[in-house]
C-alpha cells in the first residue's frame, strides 16, 4: 500500500468545508479540519440573528456532522512551518501535514478611522451578531423606562455593500415592527445608512443599485452616498462634512480583510489578502493552497482579485481539493478558473435584487424568491433547512412576532 497524504484545513468556512467534502472521497487522503469554533457559520444570514427573525442555532451547523469521517481539531492556528510541514496551535499543539489549505476567511477592518474598534458593532461572529440584536432590542426598554435619550433609538450602518444594505433594511422592518409594542418612543428610531463611494451595491449594475436605493428609502432609511466617516463617539458618528449623526447602535458593515497574520506567512495584496498563483498556490510554496477570502486571486493580469464573497471561496475550496486529489494520483493539475454564476441582496420582504452575467436583472418579489432558495439550498444539514423555512414562513405570517421578540437579558 502506497502512502497516504494528510491534508489539513484550516477554516471550517465555506471554502474549507467545500474542499474536505470532494477530498474524503479520494482513497489515499486523509483529512484533517482546524477551527476556533465546532460550528460551519452560514454567514449570509448573520443579519438575520442580528435583528431577531432568525434564531442563532439555524445558521451554524456542527462540522463533525457537516463532515462525517472526517478529523476535526478544534483550535487556533497561531504559526504555520511551511518548510517543517507543521502548524501550531495556541495551546501549543503540533499537527503536520502533507499538504495545508487555508481557508480562514475574513474579519472587519476600520481602515485606521478613530472610534470604529471602541464604539461600532460589527457582524463577522455569532457572538457578535448577539451583541446587536440585544443592543437594539435592550435600548427600546432603556429609553422607555428613562435610562437612555430617545436618539438612543438612532441606529447607523455604516458601508453599503450587500451587508450594509441587508442590515439597514432589517433594522427597518424591526423598526417598524417596534410600534405596536412602544408606541410613544418608536417614532424616534431611524436607520441612516453611510456609504463612502458614489452608489449603493457598487458591484451591481447602477439600476440595480437605484433600485435598491428607492427600496431601502421606501422603507424609512436615510440614505447618505459619497459620505465618509471621520471619527465615531459613543452616542454619535461624525462625518467628513461636518455633520453629526446621533446614533445609539452604529453597525459597522464597510469592509473586510484577511487576518492580519497571515502577512507574516508571504507577500500579501489587496485587504491583507495573500497572493497566489494560477493554481491557488502560494508562490514557491508548492504544498500551501490558499482559498476564500484570504487568497487574491486574479483572473487576468492588472484585474482585480475576486472578491470576497462565498461562491468563490466554495469554488476554490473545490478546485484545491480536485488538485490534490489529482496529483496524489500522478496525474497533472489545471489552473484555477472562476464561473461566475451571478450575485444578490435582499433588502427586506419581497425586495431584493439579483443579476447574472448573461443579463439577467430581477427586482422585487420575483429576485426575494430566489435569494431565499438559493440560501436555503446551501445551508447545512436537513434540520437547519427545515428550521429556517418555518422560522421566514412564520415571521412572513406574523409579522414582527418571533425571535425577534426574543427578552435578551
């Protein structure tokens, strides 16, 4: 019998658990999977915990049962010996390998502006996302019984990429819900989304982006394009204008890069991001793959890296794999090529935008249908999907009666 190769994974992400599903097939491979957390998090609905219609159990699914016969360490990577073949743990565990993919995803970055790591919330964890469904919903009981202003009801999402947008418009419809419950108080609530650069959803077309303006408007939310951030406070965001934005919740949805130590391992590009080649390799590094959003990938000299989104990280995920498979059985390896496939933001109930390359444009109820498919067919494990039908089917009936009604202590 020949040797076998370990591969060990780290980032039990999208990209991480792609590539052990297609490599615990190949007979002479065994896996490996290292992550902080026990738990694939479905990262796309982290919105919806964060304003209550979605209970957190729904969106995170055990990996030992995402990937059965597969070894899972639970840990966190602090250095990787390429050339010993060997990762550390911060408990001071050693685990070798034949062959590394790392997949660790992203984390928020505050491009240095002061205020944001001390006051704004962000959105990339469970635990965080926890944090801002009790501050919106604990400040609604605060003002009422006197403890806070009523510009504590204020909220601010800053970044208006598809997080931002999701966020804004599902503080909205939790806003609007709020009244039933706190008539004298919920008038004040409001929801200002900030977005730096000329338009909203800058990757869609500019219809798209206009559409998703008027629907986020159309809800309540105050809309501020080509406005940047100048510093934070704790009850207010100043902007480079002048102007001063009360706010008791400030959401911090405008940008994401690689974890910065990484930058240690090899030369890094855009958002910390670490360069690969054409077969998601890093460069002289032969046995290190690097897939998701911690890899800069260009399809073509002088592009842009792909970005940072899950389709892609499930892409490469499955390409690496595929590589490794291959070459354990002698055989040559392709270089990686992206099939985009389209994108999509919802911007609450039965608004949404959705494009594909072949120019395709959805809006409205007809592009919301599709985006709640195509989430709940990439959700993990059967009992989620279930879960997270009934939980929209109920909230879609009973309007602002459901977890979000949750007491968070």
């Amino acid at each position: 019998m020949g040797a076998r190769t370990k591969v060990v994974i780290i980032g039990a992400g999208f990209g991480g658990l792609d590539a052990a599903k297609v490599l615990r097939k190949s007979p002479d491979v065994d896996v490996v999977i290292v992550d902080r957390h026990p738990y694939q998090l479905f990262s796309p609905l982290l919105y919806q915990v964060a304003t209550g219609a979605l209970p957190e159990d729904d969106i995170a699914y055990p990996v030992r049962a995402a990937i059965p016969g597969v070894d899972f360490v639970r840990g966190e990577v602090v250095r990787v010996d390429p050339e010993g073949h060997r990762i550390r743990l911060y408990d001071g565990t050693q685990i070798s390998f034949d062959q590394l993919i790392i997949a660790t995803g992203s984390v928020g970055t505050t491009f240095g502006i002061p205020g944001v790591d001390e006051h704004a919330l962000q959105m990339k964890t469970i635990v965080e996302a926890r944090a801002i469904k009790k501050r919106l919903l604990v400040t609604y009981e605060d003002v009422q019984e006197g403890r806070l202003s009523r510009d504590a009801l204020k909220v601010v999402v800053v970044g208006g990429g598809p997080t931002g947008v999701e966020v804004s418009g599902a503080v909205a419809e939790l806003q609007s819900t709020m009244k039933r419950e706190y008539p004298d108080i919920a008038s004040r609530a409001s929801v200002t989304l900030v977005e730096a650069g000329p338009r909203l959803l800058p990757s869609f077309t500019e219809k798209s982006s206009a559409h998703a303006k008027a629907e986020l408007e159309q809800l309540g939310v105050i809309v501020k394009v080509d406005t940047m951030v100048d510093r934070m406070y704790a009850n207010d965001v100043h902007l480079r204008s002048g102007e001063i934005l009360p706010a008791g919740t400030v959401v911090w949805a405008a940008g994401v890069a690689a974890p910065e130590m990484w930058g240690q391992l090899a030369p890094t590009g855009p958002s910390r991001r670490l360069v690969v080649d054409e077969f998601l390799r890093l460069p002289g590094v032969p046995d290190v793959w690097v897939v998701g959003d911690t890899a800069a990938f260009t399809s073509e000299p002088g592009d842009a890296p792909l970005p940072m989104v899950a389709p892609v990280a499930m892409q490469m995920g499955r390409h690496a794999a595929r590589s490794i498979a291959a070459m354990t059985a002698g055989k040559e390896i392709e270089p990686f090529r992206y099939v985009d496939k389209g994108q999509m933001a919802t911007i609450g109930r039965r608004r949404a935008v959705a494009e594909t390359p072949q120019g395709l444009r959805l809006h409205g109820t007809l592009a919301w249908l599709a985006w709640l498919g195509l989430h709940v067919v990439y959700l993990a494990g059967g009992r989620n999907r279930m879960s997270v039908l009934a939980d929209w089917a109920w909230n879609y009936v009973h309007w602002g009666i459901g977890p979000r009604r949750a007491i968070v202590d």
